[in-house]
C-alpha cells in the first residue's frame, strides 16, 4: 500500500495506538485481583452473626452515602443511633462503630480505596484508632 | 471581540506580560496558602480578617462607582459620559471579578465555596453580598459588553438593555450597602457599629472609583488615542470632589459623635485608628497619610485652575485614590478587631505570602481592566 | 456548696436505668471491639448512659472558687476535644480560656473592686448565647443552634470565611490557621479533630451529653467553680445557684442572651 | 434567451433566512432568471476537448447527458476521491457544525439553505455516501445518502456554479473543511458529462488557442498597450516603451488581459507601465503568455495546468530571468498554490532579485514569480519611487482585498502599504469584512457573467454593503482591489449597491501619485479627471 | 420533515437501552462483559487505523493551505508564523492551536440584517462550549484511567483530585461531569433550536449527541444515585486489560446500559463524523505551510495534459504578428 506523508503518518498511528492501549501495556497484563477485603479482625471474629449495618452490596457500593446520612443525623439532628432496615439499632459513629468492627482501616478501607482510587476527607478529622495506638 | 484582546503592540504586549507574571507569582503563593493554610497570613484569633477582606471592601466601592457614570448619562441624558460609560462598566466588572477572588482567597475551605449556594443562608449578609455581587457582574457585563458590540456593529443596542441598566443602577447601591452592612451589623464591633457606615462606603466608593476612572482615562489618552474629552473628565473630576467632601464630612460626623459622646467601647478604635493605642501606630501612621492625602487632594480639586490642569488633576485623583485605599483597604477591617473583645491590642502586618496573594489578585484585575479597556478602544478606535 | 449529693443520686439513678434498659446489640459489641474507650481523658463514666437532655443547657461559673493558677478545665477540655496547643498567640486556637475579670466585665470593672475579685482569673468560653450572632451570620449554616441551646459547629460544612468570629463579640471562636493535627500532644480517639481552614468553638460537650455525661470543664473542676444544667429545670444546679444571688452575663447589652453566668 | 430582470436593491434584500418547509433533499431545484450562468457552447467544449459538446441550456429539461452518465460521474467521483486527500477527507469528517453556514456570501445574500456551505458540500457528500460507504449503501437516507439521479445533478449544477470558490467557509471550518475544493470537484464531475458554463469555457477556449481570455490576437495586444502608452504620454507627457515578446529582457511580465481590455483595468495596466518606464525595469510583456488569469480553476485540475503552461514557457522562450504578476486574483491561486507543482520546475530561471533596490524576494525563489504588490512595495520601502499623495486627495479609498490573495496568499500588507503611501485617504472597512474574512465580489470562479446578474448581486451585496458603511461613515468614493475580476465585477455591484463608488487598481493609485522624471505638471489623473481639492469639494 | 432525523435517533438510543438492559437480566450478560468490549475496542483500534490510512493512500496534489494571516514576503513586513506558516514549526504551532484551543472556530461570526445591511457579531459560545465539551471529554476518560491500571498512576489521581477540588456531595462532583453536560446540551439544544442547524442536520448528528450524552447521564446516575460497586468494576476493568474478563457480579442495569453505549460508540467511532478526531490532522488547508513559492511540492500524479505550444500559436497567428511588428521565431 502506497501511503503518502508515510513517516508522518505511521507515526501518528502508533502514537495513536500508543496512548489508546495505555492501560494495556502499562499494567504489563499482569492481573491484578481485586484486593482482599479482610474481615478478620477480632472484634468481627467475636461476633455470633457476621452481619454489618446493612447487607454487605449496600455497604459496598453505598457506605459512604450512609455515612454522610449519619454525619449529618449526628451533627445536625443530634440523632445518634441508626435504624437499620433490619431493625436492628446502632450507635452512629464512624470511629465507635464502623472502626470497632473494621479496626484494620489499611487492609479494609484503604485497600478498596486506593484500588478504585477514592480519596475519602473523612480522615483529616476523624482518628483512625490503630494509628494514635 | 474577545481576540482584540489578544493582539496588540509591543507595550500591551509587555504590560500584559508583566501583569500575567504577578499573577502567577500570586498563584504560587496561593497554591502555598492551600497547602499550608491560611496560617501563611499575618491573621491571627484576634485580627481574623485582613488585607484580602480589606481589599475587597474597597473594591466593591471602585465597582459600584461605575453608577457614577451609568445615571447622568441614562437618567439624565448626559451626553459627555456617552464615551465612557462602558469604560465605568468595565471597570466595574473586573473590580467586583477582584472582590469575588478575594473573598474567595480569604476562605479556609475554599474547596467548599460552593456551600454558599448549597445551603443558602438568607440571614447571613454575606449570603446576600454573594448574591448582589454576582448579580452586579452579570448586569455589567451584559450591559456593557452588548453595547459595545451593538457600537462594533453600529446598530442601536437592543432594547432589553436599557430596563437591565436602569436595574444596575438600584444594584449598584445595593452592592456597597450590603457589604456595609456585614460590617455595621455586627454588635460586638463598636467601630464598625455604626448607621453611616453605608452612606460613608458609598461617599468614599464615588470618590475612589471615578478617580481610578479619570486616571484610566487619562492614561488612555496618553497612550492609546482614545480621548474620553474634557466635559467627561472635569465632571467626573467634580463627582470626585463632593464625594470626596462628604466622604471627609461623614467621618468628621463619626469622630463627633465618638469623641463627644465618650463611650470607650467606640472611642478605642478610633483612637487606635487615628493615635495609636499604647504604642501600636502603624495603622495610625498610614491614616495620617491619608488624612493628609484626602485634605491636598480635596484642595486641588475644589480649586478650579488645579482641578483643569491635567497633571494636577491626575496627582488630585492619584491622592484620593491613595487616601481612600489606605482608609478601606488598610484601616476599615484592622480598626474593628483593634482593641478585642478581651481588650487586648494585637498587631496585625501582612506576609510577604499575604502581600504576594493580594498584588496577585490586583494583577489579575488590572488584567482584565487592561484586556477590556483593549477591547474597549479597539472598537471605539475602528 | 456541693452539689454532689444531687448528682450522684442522678447519676447513680441513670445508671441502673442504664443497666435496667435493654442493651443495644450494635453499642455492645462496639464497645467490645473498642478496648480504647478508656482512652479518653476523663472518663465519667463507665459505660454509655442514657443521652442527657435539657430544654435550654445553662452554665454557672465561679471564679471566686479557682484555685490560683489552676487550668484544669482548660486542660480536660483540651484533651477532650484534642484542640491543639500551638504555642503562638496568632494561630493560637482555645475553647476555654482564663480573663482578667477587668477584661471579661468591663463595664463593672472600676478601680475601687477589691483586690480578690480584681485578680482573680475567670473563665471564658462560648455564652452559646440566646440569640448569637455568630449564627445569624453564618452564610452556610455552618454553625447553629440547637433547641437546647447549644450552639455548635458542623465542622464538615464550614468554609472558612470568618464572619462568625468577627461577630463574636466574647472572642470565643478559634480558626484553624493551620493543620492542627501536629499540635495535638495526646489524640483523643473518640472525638475527631478539625482540618485547616475551619472555625472551632466550645460545643458545651454535647458529645458527651449525648452519651449522659457532664461537661469536660465541669467534671474536672476539682473546686466546683462550674455547673452545668438545665436552666429551664428549677431543680437543676443552675437554676439553683442563679436563684440565690447576682449573676452576671458577659456583655448583656448586646442582647445576644449569653447562657454562662458568672458569680463574683 | 431574455435576460431576467435584476429586482432593485431594497426588494433584493429583503432575505428570508428561514430554511423551507421541505427537507433539503425533497426541496426541488428551481433555475430562476438571473440566478444561474448559460450552458457552455458546443464550440468551446470542442476547442479544449471536452466531453458531450451540444446545443443546451440548463432550463431545459432534457440536458442531453450521455447514456451512462451516472457511470461517468461516479467513476469520475472515485478516481477523485483517490487523487485529492482533501476531497475524500472533506467527504468524511464534517460534522455539519454549521459553522460554516452563514460566513457563504451567496448564503448571506439569498438566505437559500443550499448555499450554506455544509449543505452545498452535502450535495456532494450524500451521493458519495451512498456510492461509497457502507453505511450509506445500507442504510441510505438514514446514514444521509441519496441516489444519483438527474434532479441531482442538476442541483449540482445549480449550487456548484452558485459558488465562487473564494474560500471563506475554510477560514471558519474547525476542520479547514474548503468549500471551494468541494466545487472544484463537483464541477470537475459536471464537466465529464459536459455541464460547463460558458462564461468558463469560452475564455477558457479563447485562452488555449489566443492566448488570452478574450480572444485578442496578437497585432489587438500591441495596439491597445500602445494606444495606453499614448493616454499616458497625453496625461503626464512622459513617452513610456511597450516591450512586447522580447528576448533578453530581465523580466517577463504577466498580467490578466482585463488590464489591457477593458476599464477600469486599463488605468492599472498604465499604472504597470508608467512604473516600470520611471524605474527603467528592462522587462517585456507577451502575446503568447499574454493572460494571467486562469478560467482552468474553474474547469478542471487538467485545465489549470494547459492554460498555465504558458507562462514558464515563454519566460524559456524569452530567456528572462524570473517573472513578474500584476494585480489579479485567482491568477494568483494558480500561481501561487499549483503553477510550480503542475509545470515546473523553473530551473531555467533565476532567483527573483529586484533590479532597482537589489531585494531578493526570498518568498518566490523556487517558483521564481513575483507578485507586482511586493515588488512595488519593496520598491518604496528602498526610496526609489517619488510619490506625491496628494494627487489622489479626490480620493478616499478603501481597499477589498480579493478573495485569493487573501486566503491562498496570505498577501494583505504589501497592497496597503502601496496604497498608504499613494494617497492620504485611507479607511478600513469593517475588520469582519477584511483580509482573511474578506467577502467575495459575488462574480469570482467564472460567474462574472450578466445573465446571473440578480445572482451576483444577491452575492456580492455583503461586499458592497461593507463599502457603503465606510461611504456613509468617511466618504468613501474609490474602492481599490488588486484583481481583475473584482475591477470588471464590482464596477456592476457599485453600480447597483453604493452608486458613486468607483473601482480602482492598486496600481493606478500609484501612477496617479508617482512623480516621473521629465512629466508635465499635472492637471488630471489617469482617468482624465481634473486633479486635487476641485473634485474633493464635490466629494464631500 | 427534519426532525424525523431527531425522532429516530431518539428511538435508536432507546433500542439500545433496552438491549443492554436484555442483556443485562439474561445469562448474555457475559457477552457485554466478555466479548463486546475487545470487539468493540478492537473495531476502534483498527477502524482508526484503517480510516487513517485510507486517507494516508490518496495523495495531496497541491498545497491548498488556507491562509489566514499575513504571508512570510518581505523582511521588514510582519507575517504572521501561526496564521499563515511557513515553515513545520509554524504548521505545528497552527495544528496545536487548531486541536487544542479551536483556533478557527475562535473566529466564529453571525450575521443579521439590520436596517437593510448584513451586520457581523462575534459568535463564541459554539467555540466555548465545543471546547468545554471537548476537554471535559478528555478529563473524563483520563479519569477512567483508574478502573484500567492497578496501582493507579498518580498523575490520575492528581487530575481526579482537581477535577472533583470543590467538595459538593459525597463522592464528590467532578467538575468535568458538570462541564461535559454542560457542553453536550448546548450542542444538542443548539441543533434542535437553530433552524438552520436542524435543517442541515442529520441522524448520525443527533445520534452521536444523545449517545454521548446517554454515556454521561448513566455515568453521573452510577456515581451519584444508584452507586455501582468499584470493586467489581474495576476487577471487570482490569480483566479487560489484562485478558482475564471476569464476569460480573451485582453490577446494575445503569452499569450495563453505560457500557453498552460506551461500546456502541467505540465501534461507531471509526465509520461516523467523529473520525473528525484523527481527520483533523490530514487537512491539507490546515497542515502545509504556506511555502509554496518557496519550495516545489509534487504531485505524485500530475496529469500529462496537451497544451498549446509557442510553436502552434505562432504558426497560427505568423502574418498578424508580422504585420504587427511583433519578432518570431520562424519568418
């Protein structure tokens, strides 16, 4: 095939094909699993029924939609305890009671927030106890 | 329009450099402040508020001058402002574009601006003062930036414009009284506690503003052709002198009724503002400077061979300007927070962070005064 | 004189309905899984008690009763609420501080007071006033106040701007001029704390009201200079206290309607 | 054939810029009276060798297309599809933005949406959808394709010589998308099955075999140049030479033969002439390259080429060193974008030197052909010309810069800078109507013609309403340009637009200005008009 | 009538959602995470490519630049380097402004007859708002990036963080979200609204338009209202690029109908307008520098042509020339 312009041409296209493939050749198609969320901590392990607040698909692609429902409840309304659909009460607190049970924030939080690359503010104010500890 | 802007002779060329280098020194120094904090000011729990907030009072003054022009020329068919009440439109919409920046430099979460509108406050005046500065943005800008190009095009301007210009003129009150009224409503501050700090900010914005007019315009006849003539000139110049007197007679009132009366809560702050308190005259020193500056400016002014006399009229302004800036810009926001609440006396001086920030954000004013007046002339020039 | 008989029947009282309730699963186990409850500096208690609730929260000071030199209010407020010490006056940030009395109550200081209540130091903290200003002016309803009269910041709401403390006419608010973290000798973990940027204030602990437990200052005040209480409650201390003599406001004719009410 | 009667100018330009009710490809193709051009004769066609010469006219409803028509014209669509990148890439990345739409003089001027430039490129690319791409041979209209069918064609016709190339659509595209290569290639297709007009091919024909567009033999050039040499001894009593076919000359100088022929061309022919005699230029001009212009750019790649062969030809011929150009526009295109490419190279010439002042004229030295406007300009900016402006002070003028020039060029100071210092009236027209967003003079690409004349009108009214507003504004009475076919179009649209306009070469400005050596004092300008403040007065 | 093209398209977006949301609640499920998207993408890829080169094969005859700013003629006369280049690095600087900045489009005007004469305004907000869409398009699939690499490059992360700076909602608003909604309603209101733009637009117009904007409402939806699970989209992401496919577990039907018309446009992109994209730097009025008369450019094709030679014409005219005075070659 005749191509005119053909250095520039060719050029162009693998430039093209170049930035197109990124994440292909970036990542060297190793796979990467998705990171284990570890649900071993003692006070999970201590647990008779390992359920969270909510059932675990809402609190994974939801959390932070309830965490900001509870902010607000406590800050604003005063309202410290949660309702679960289930029925079941909470106290809201992110350190009181999301860390008590998740008291590994870097295997737990972390590691799904930097895989999916959310930056949450929560911690520029709230205390991640296994740090001050 | 907006490419005549972009091109230009090689001083525009410079001078737009120039400006643009200030404003990405300023940038820097912000990006600092974001990093940091607003730490990186001279504010401290005493003096919360400072040169940025100081800076914007006064420019919603400069912005609100532009009413100056907008009524003769609209209510009262005063032809000699014709050339410039675009000029007087663009001034004000780059100045309320400075005061905007400035509030918004002034946050601690500045991430969180949008707050403002996501929970609006009616009880808040600065809730209000958002919302009548950016009304006053739109109205100039719509106006101003209609007519001119209705001028380009030598066609009358549509007829939607006049009733939005008329509406600018209630606004532009609006704008210097609102920002009064974050001050003077506040009941702990005996200095800014006061009915005329309304009619004060707006004697002083119609004295300020029309002087920076008559400088630009002088400044446009000296370097880029375009003559605003001498009618406009010596009338805004006169606009300048009463407001100038009334400026100096509302804050003769004040120091009367302080002074007389001898409440300390109030008489405190004046002193600080005029004496010094125990040793703490820094703001004192400049304010004599500005008294000083007002009364030469206000001579040269009344006097009618000075005030015709273009270099005389240009020092006059030039003062006024100064005297008015180092009062709004410098004294107003310090005095209210000198003595404390607990009476304590703290200094207040800004960084070289502050300072940079702040001929950052006057940069980009001037800026953009520059890249309309540009625009303004091109036009006008065609 | 001490309320201590009083209290702690109250206390007492809310205790066993504490124990008497039916314990909530989610407190429980969270409380097992959080061995570090015991961290916090003072605890009051034990264990979460039934939140304390009031009609309008109230505060009498007695400066006459503080030791000389003693700032163990500011201390436990402090490490309560883990406000940083800075260590400079500009970016100083405080929730209670100590006053000359000249200072506080300027207009009944005269050169004539007597010597004991000239020098004496007063604590100063939020008036979580009546009718605040700080709230009026707030342009994102950042800081409000609550029906029981508590005036409190929402931290994730604040921008910054600073027109609550120019409003403030008791200097009683503090801006994160910087990162506060550093500052902090001893973390709190049971209370967050503030970002750069972000004005604070005391929050007449309602955080620990919320799970029954008295202020912070007022707890630590080993001389009872403080009481806390529900004004609007004619038993309560405050009430008490107010009913028995002058009482001064910091500044009443703002007509902010302070809420701390000082005995000299 | 009756020629249709042009409505006035208050009825023309009452423009309904509303689309019809009707979708565009189910709107019919009316040939209104004076909005189209008369079909190319039969001999003409024969003289290039052109497909389907024949006696028709394009209101007819039989055009006499050859059998397989549709055949000739695809086949003549993917060979040039295959030979121009622009024309297949400007049939595929449109994405009809309309940015386009309303920057078409004939747009502006008619309201008609076919003349929006995306549209009229749509008549191309619906048929090349269909024929072309799969989506189109599909789907059909819904991917925007239609078959080839003789109303087709005729819209073609219609909007293809409704166009006159002048490139203005381009400058706007965000993709450069040029119209004028879309017309070219749809009148290359057109001129397959013999659909040309004859104020194209005629020219064209007359300048293959005469050398010049309007057919004048060798003895007509020598006589009208020296009848000329004679207007300008009587005006400035200077005798200037007529080299004509020289050999040895320096310099071979071309010009399109509307600067011999016809006013108000003629007064810049003399303009040329009165300049070179005062600097002494040893040039020459030639019967056989005796045409600038170019009627090819409006025919076919081929033609351009035949046409334009001429002129390095006779420079070998005469043995000169480089090549001088007068005042013309779409000459310029020509010579500019394709002469070089199509028949050069010119190693047989020399890099162009300015004999006066020494300049050598960078910008030309591989096509060794100087544009007239550089050379005088160069020749003022060195000192070597007087010049008294105030001889034109009868004047205020303003200058259009004409469409190729201007956007094949890149030529928008060197005229001004003539014009500055030939007189002292100088005033802009509006900055949208200038240089590189220039408006046509609504005759280019061969559509000068009288029998389109509402349409020229309709075209050329943007143009002519930029002068009236500087007539209105700073008494504006000369319109200067730097092309032939502006000067013989624009006299018309002057006429009919902003009367008491006149139109006028660079170059007669100049001469007007110019102070030779030995000259009478004068008393009139070129155009035998008496000189200085008596006719300002009137002016004014 | 025109807005036939509008209703259509319309309704093609609609045959879309529903066969994503068919594919969404059946086991085919698999096929639009496994299969469609290396179809899809491979469509792209090579479609791209394939366009480029079919232009690349025609060859570009004459240098057609469109000038649109003074020549480089003489020393002492300013040209302009960006307008009218001549030279590469001119040209490079011509095509930047082009792609990135809109420089033509810049230049926009509209006209109206105003008292009997055509007046000329300045028309920006297709330039502002063509722009807006543009580079927010851009941000977003740079943001995207995340879901494709692990660990995820930190200039992504850094972009992602000045995109989303203001703090509105939780998660956060990207600024791009706003600003590429912004752009894309104009364009289509403006192709609805306008006359003349609806006149001259087509199917394919408004098809390109809603899909894009069907992409940008689903994606806001999942961000905002019916959150997906990051975890299983990035680990269906990441199995893309790294030839694992994973099969998808609790993503909704909003995850689906985004992909699918994420894959719609992938595919369509090479055979539509949005070739606009790589056609943009193949336009010859835009890529050559305005050297013309500086240097030859050859046509690889130049047509051999009969032209009428010096010799014939003079053998044609030779009396009338002589009798003219005029020197020939030949008595």
């Amino acid at each position: 095939m005749r191509l005119y312009n053909r250095g520039m041409i060719i050029a162009g296209i693998v430039v093209f094909l170049i930035v197109t493939t990124f994440p292909f050749w970036y990542g060297r198609g190793k796979a990467v699993p998705p990171p284990d969320l570890k649900l071993d901590t003692p006070a999970i392990l201590g647990l008779k029924e390992k359920r969270c607040v909510e059932p675990a698909s809402y609190m994974r692609s939801s959390h932070m939609k309830l965490l900001v429902t509870w902010r607000d409840d406590v800050v604003r309304e005063g309202k410290r305890t949660y309702t679960a659909t289930d029925g079941r009460l909470h106290e809201i607190s992110l350190t009181g009671s999301c860390l008590a049970c998740h008291s590994n924030k870097k295997q737990f939080c972390d590691r799904c927030h930097d895989y999916s690359g959310a930056k949450p503010a929560c911690w520029s104010c709230h205390i991640i106890p296994e740090e001050v500890r | 329009m907006l490419e005549k802007a972009l091109k230009g002779s090689r001083g525009y060329g410079i001078w737009v450099a120039f400006l643009l280098l200030l404003v990405a020194v300023g940038f820097f120094f912000y990006l600092r402040q974001l990093d940091y904090g607003l730490g990186i000011t001279g504010l401290s729990r005493d003096v919360s508020w400072g040169l940025y907030i100081a800076q914007f009072t006064f420019l919603v003054g400069i912005a609100a001058s532009a009413v100056m022009l907008v009524l003769p020329y609209y209510l009262h068919d005063f032809k000699a402002f014709g050339r410039i009440t675009i000029l007087g439109e663009f001034l004000a919409v780059s100045a309320v574009i400075m005061c905007v920046t400035f509030v918004f430099v002034d946050l601690g979460r500045p991430d969180r601006a949008v707050n403002l509108l996501l929970y609006p406050s009616p009880r808040s005046v600065l809730f209000w003062d958002v919302i009548v500065l950016n009304g006053y943005l739109l109205l100039n800008i719509v106006t101003g930036w209609t007519v001119l190009e209705s001028d380009k095009k030598g066609i009358p301007p549509p007829a939607w414009v006049k009733p939005l210009i008329y509406l600018s003129i209630p606004w532009a009150v609006s704008i210097h009284t609102v920002t009064a009224f974050i001050y003077s409503g506040l009941p702990g501050r005996g200095f800014w506690l006061t009915a005329i700090m309304a009619p004060r900010f707006l004697a002083s914005a119609f004295a300020s503003g029309p002087a920076l007019l008559i400088l630009f315009c002088l400044i446009l006849k000296r370097f880029c052709r375009f003559d605003a003539g001498e009618k406009a000139i010596q009338t805004l110049a006169k606009i300048v002198t009463y407001a100038l007197a009334t400026s100096i007679f509302f804050v003769m009132v004040e120091i009367f009724t302080v002074f007389y009366s001898q409440v300390p809560g109030h008489m405190h702050h004046l002193t600080y503002l005029f004496a010094g308190l125990e040793g703490h005259n820094t703001i004192a020193r400049w304010m004599t400077v500005s008294a000083f500056t007002a009364l030469i400016s206000l001579v040269l002014l009344i006097i009618p061979r000075t005030r015709k006399n273009e270099s005389l009229l240009a020092l006059a302004c030039f003062g006024v300007f100064l005297s008015l800036w180092i009062e709004k810009g410098l004294g107003l926001v310090v005095t209210g927070f000198v003595p404390s609440p607990l009476e304590a006396i703290p200094d207040y001086s800004p960084t070289g962070a502050e300072v940079a920030i702040t001929v950052g954000v006057w940069a980009l004013g001037l800026l953009l005064v520059t890249m309309f007046y540009k625009i303004f002339v091109s036009v006008r020039n065609e | 004189m001490a309320p201590t008989r009083r209290e702690f029947l109250q206390m007492a009282g809310f205790s066993a309905i504490g124990l008497a309730l039916p314990v909530l699963p989610s407190l429980a186990w969270a409380r097992t899984g959080a061995p570090a409850a015991g961290v916090s500096a003072y605890p009051a208690a034990p264990g979460p008690l039934p939140a304390r609730k009031a009609k309008r929260w109230a505060m009498t000071v007695k400066p006459g009763k503080c030791r000389a030199g003693c700032t163990d209010c500011i201390t436990a407020c402090h490490l309560e609420h883990n406000v940083p010490a800075i260590g400079n006056p500009k970016d100083d940030v405080h929730w209670i501080g100590l006053q000359k009395v000249g200072h506080v109550f300027p207009a009944e200081a005269h050169p004539r007071l007597p010597d004991t209540i000239r020098g004496l130091s007063v604590p100063v903290l939020c008036n979580h006033c009546e009718n605040p200003p700080c709230v009026r002016v707030c342009p994102t309803q950042a800081t409000f106040r609550r029906p029981d009269g508590i005036v409190v910041m929402d931290y994730h709401r604040c921008i910054g701007c600073r027109f609550c403390m120019a409003a403030c006419p008791y200097g009683s608010r503090s801006m994160n001029w910087r990162d506060p973290r550093p500052f902090i000798r001893k973390i709190n973990q049971d209370f967050p704390t503030r970002t750069r940027g972000v004005v604070e204030k005391c929050n007449f602990c309602e955080e620990r009201l919320a799970r029954g437990i008295l202020p912070a200052c007022v707890v630590a005040c080993k001389e009872k200079a403080m009481a806390f209480g529900d004004l609007e409650d004619p038993c309560s201390e405050v009430r008490l206290t107010l009913d028995r003599g002058l009482s001064l406001r910091r500044r009443p004719e703002l007509g902010t309607g302070p809420q701390i009410y000082y005995i000299l | 054939m009756a020629s249709a009667k042009t409505p006035k100018p208050d009825e023309l330009i009452a423009i309904r810029y509303a689309p019809p009710e009707t979708p565009w490809m189910e709107t019919p193709t009316v040939f209104r009276p004076g909005t189209w051009s008369y079909s190319g004769t039969a001999k003409s066609l024969t003289t290039l060798g052109l497909p389907n010469p024949r006696a028709w006219q394009p209101s007819d409803e039989d055009w006499k297309l050859p059998e397989n028509w549709q055949e000739i014209i695809l086949e003549g669509f993917r060979e040039r599809l295959e030979k121009h990148r622009s024309f297949r890439l400007f049939m595929d990345i449109c994405v009809r933005c309309g940015a386009c739409a309303d920057k078409c003089h004939f747009y502006i001027g008619t309201g008609d949406p076919k003349n929006m430039p995306v549209l009229r490129a749509e008549l191309l690319r619906s048929v090349y959808r269909r024929y072309f791409t799969e989506s189109g041979k599909r789907f059909g209209k819904l991917a925007g394709a239609r078959d080839l069918t003789i109303d087709v064609l005729k819209e073609w016709f219609y909007y293809f010589y409704q166009c006159t190339e002048c490139r203005r659509c381009s400058v706007f595209c965000p993709y450069g998308i040029d119209q004028a290569e879309i017309t070219m290639m749809g009148r290359e297709l057109l001129n397959l099955v013999g659909c040309n007009i004859n104020w194209v091919t005629e020219p064209a024909a007359n300048c293959f075999r005469t050398g010049n567009h309007l057919g004048i033999q060798p003895g007509g050039v020598k006589d009208m140049l020296e009848f000329m040499a004679e207007d300008i001894e009587d005006r400035t009593g200077v005798k200037v030479d007529v080299p004509l076919n020289k050999k040895g000359a320096d310099i071979l100088f071309v010009t399109p033969s509307g600067d011999y022929f016809a006013d108000p061309g003629t007064y810049t022919c003399m303009g040329y002439m009165m300049l070179f005699h005062e600097i002494g230029l040893n040039y020459t001009f030639s019967t056989y390259a005796s045409e600038g212009g170019n009627f090819g750019l409006f025919t076919s790649h081929e033609m351009i080429k035949r046409l334009n062969a001429k002129i390095y030809a006779e420079a070998k011929r005469l043995g000169v060193k480089w090549i001088l150009g007068g005042e013309c526009g779409h000459m310029w295109r020509v010579l500019h974008q394709y002469m070089e490419t199509m028949n050069g190279p010119a190693d047989f010439l020399e890099e162009p030197v300015s004999p006066i002042t020494g300049t050598r004229f960078e910008n030309a030295r591989s096509t060794k052909m100087v544009h007239i406007a550089e050379f005088t300009a160069d020749l003022i900016r060195n000192g070597k010309l007087k010049l008294d402006p105030s001889r034109n002070d009868a004047y205020r003028v303003t200058f259009h810069d004409s469409c190729n020039p201007a956007r094949a060029m890149g030529l928008f100071e060197e005229p001004r800078y003539i014009i500055q210092h030939a007189c002292n009236h100088f005033h802009e027209m509006a900055e949208d109507t200038i240089r590189e967003k220039t408006l046509c003079c609504g005759g280019g690409a061969g559509l000068g013609n009288d029998e389109n004349m509402e349409m020229r009108m309709r075209g050329g009214m943007p143009r002519a309403m930029a002068v009236k507003q500087v007539k209105e504004k700073h008494g504006v009475n000369r319109l200067a340009c730097i092309c032939a076919i502006d000067r013989a179009t624009l006299t018309s649209l002057m006429d009919y637009w902003v009367p008491g306009v006149t139109v006028t070469g660079v170059h007669e400005l100049l001469a007007n200005a110019l102070i030779m050596k030995g000259e009478k004092e004068r008393t009139t300008d070129l155009r035998g008009e008496p000189l200085e403040g008596k006719a300002a007065d009137e002016t004014l | 009538m025109e807005i036939m093209n509008l209703l259509t398209s319309l309704i093609a977006i609609m045959i879309l959602t529903l066969s994503a949301l068919g594919f969404a609640f059946t086991p085919l499920s698999f096929l639009l995470t496994t299969v469609l998207p290396y179809v899809a993408f491979a469509t792209f890829l090579a479609g791209f490519t394939y366009r480029i080169l079919s232009w690349a094969r025609v060859p570009v005859p004459f240098r057609i630049t469109t000038t649109c700013g003074q020549q480089a003629s003489l020393p002492w006369i300013k040209n302009s380097p960006l307008e009218s280049p001549s030279n590469v690095w001119g040209v490079i600087g011509r095509m930047a402004l082009e792609v990135f900045l809109f420089r033509s489009l810049f230049r926009n005007t509209d006209v109206v007859i105003v008292g009997q004469r055509p007046v000329y305004g300045s028309a920006k907000w297709l330039w502002f708002f063509g722009l807006l869409f543009h580079w927010s398009l851009l941000t977003i699939v740079l943001r995207h990036l995340r879901f494709f690499i692990e660990p995820i490059a930190p200039w992504i992360n850094g972009l992602s963080a000045i995109d989303g700076f203001f703090e509105i909602g939780v998660p956060t608003l990207y600024l791009s979200d706003v600003a590429v909604l912004t752009g894309l309603t104009f364009l289509f209101l403006r192709r609805v609204v306008a006359p003349q733009i609806r006149y001259i637009s087509l199917f394919a117009d408004y098809f390109a338009l809603l899909l894009l904007l069907g992409i940008v409402t689903t994606g806001l939806l999942m961000r905002h209202f019916f959150p997906a699970d990051l975890l299983h989209v990035k680990n269906l992401a990441l199995g893309w690029v790294t030839f694992a496919p994973a099969l998808p577990k609790e993503a909704g039907p909003v995850f689906y109908i985004h992909l699918c018309f994420v894959f719609t446009l992938m595919a369509w992109f090479p055979f539509s307008k949005l070739m606009h994209m790589g056609g943009i730097f193949l336009s010859p009025t835009r890529n050559l520098a305005n050297d013309n008369r500086m240097k030859r450019h050859l046509n690889p094709w130049n047509a051999p042509v009969k032209v009428h030679t010096y010799e014939e014409y003079e053998d044609e005219f030779r009396e009338k020339m002589k009798l003219a005075g005029l020197p020939l070659e030949k008595e």
